[in-house]
C-alpha cells in the first residue's frame, strides 16, 4: 500500500458546490483553527486556506465520511504550480510551537514588521497540531490531525485573523474579498471527479454536457471518465 496518494483531495458534503468547483473553480475561506496550544483568551482563530489531502485511496473511506463524499482529485503538478504545501504537524509544547510562540511574541523592527508578521501569519496558517478540537457545524469534535495528511493553499493576501466573536457578516464580507485569489482548474489536471453512488453519475454528466461549454468537447468527454463513485471504489480496496 502506498503510504501517499500521487493525487490531492479535496471534499465537501454537497453536489452543488462540486458543480461550482468545476465551473468556477476553488475559492478559499476562513477556517476555524484549534490555538488552545498557543494560550491566551481565543481558543480558536481562523485563517484564509482552502485544503486538501494525499492519504492513500485504501484510507479515503473514512475521510470522506468526515469532510463529504463528493471531491475531486488533483495532479500534485498542479498543486505545486498553485504554491500548496503540506500542513506542519506540531507535538504539544514541541520545538515548532514554542519557536511560534517565540516569534509571536518577539517585536519586529518597524523596517520590516508588517512584511515579517504576513509571513510569520502564512508559516501559522500552515502550522497544526498533532491533535486538537475543530468547529464542525455547531459541534466541536476532537481530532487526530496528523493522520489527514493535509495539504494548504494560502493565498498571497494580507492575512486577517477572524476570532469566534467576529461577526457572521465580518466572515461573509472577508470571504467575498478572497475570491479574487481562486484557484483555477483545467480539466487536464483533474484526475478523479468523485460521487458517492453509480446513481449520482447521470447528473454529473448532465451538468458537465449542459454548463461546461468552456471547455473543448474533447475536455468534456476526459472529464466524464473521471467520474468514480465511493461506493464503486470502496468495494475494491
């Protein structure tokens, strides 16, 4: 078994934004971070990414029963020209917490403080621990964050820090500012295109056929052979 997937993953619970992902695109969003580690009054603290993840497709059941069982999977050349980057998985008080600490609390020079605190918030964004809590819904579960092999796009932005007493409407607007930053994607780097049953195919063929015509009849016929079902593929790893 191979101990990571050539492709990266991405998934959600719904059909309609699998549609728009293929129709417009990956725009990231503020998510919700575990900071319990770092101290202080927030436990949480969210951060502009979209994720993805290369764990072996033997492993994809049960990451699909957390995050969704509808995705996509993406060339790793496609990954690297897009500048994602595997997430730093930290131990509790470990080295890599405690240099964060360090340089959260460490005053820069004004000649080169708000360029070093950016990419002193990108390095966090990038950073999790080995396990912790995560906001889903309105429930907080814990979570073995190393097993997921997650994967990050940050986009090149001035990153904000959202906190739990932001306001819905704060999130919305920073969100909205963030799609200028979407990932593009052409149907030469999707390599998987995943549903959760043989029944769920006709409709995505239908949408590809109907509401892609950007794309070349060719690329239209590729993707539809992307098309695999979870319960099709669960049965044979």
């Amino acid at each position: 078994m191979k101990p990571k997937s050539d492709s990266l993953f991405h998934f959600t619970r719904s059909l309609d934004v699998l549609k728009s992902i293929l129709k417009n695109g990956i725009f990231p969003r503020y998510c919700m971070e575990d900071i319990e580690w770092m101290g202080g009054n927030n436990d949480y603290v969210a951060y502009p990414m979209s994720c993805f993840c290369d764990i072996p497709l033997s492993r994809i059941s049960e990451h699909t029963s957390f995050y969704g069982r509808f995705g996509l999977g993406l060339s790793k050349e496609w990954g690297r020209k897009n500048n994602l980057n595997p997430v730093i998985y930290s131990s509790e008080d470990g080295l890599t917490q405690k240099s964060l600490k360090f340089f959260m609390q460490h005053d820069f020079d004004d000649e080169c403080s708000d360029e070093a605190h950016n990419h002193l918030y990108k390095l966090l964004a990038l950073h999790k621990p080995v396990e912790g809590k995560m906001v889903l819904g309105n429930e907080v579960v814990t979570k073995e964050f190393h097993i997921e092999n997650e994967w990050r796009y940050i986009p090149d932005w001035e990153i904000k820090f959202l906190f739990t007493q932001n306001s819905t409407e704060e999130l919305q607007e920073e969100n909205k500012k963030l799609e200028k930053r979407k990932l593009e994607i052409a149907p030469s780097d999707i390599k998987y295109i995943f549903v959760p049953e043989d029944g769920d195919i006709p409709k995505l063929v239908d949408f590809i056929n109907n509401e892609l015509g950007s794309f070349s009849l060719n690329d239209l016929k590729i993707l539809q052979t992307r098309i695999v079902s979870l319960a099709t593929l669960n049965g044979d790893i």
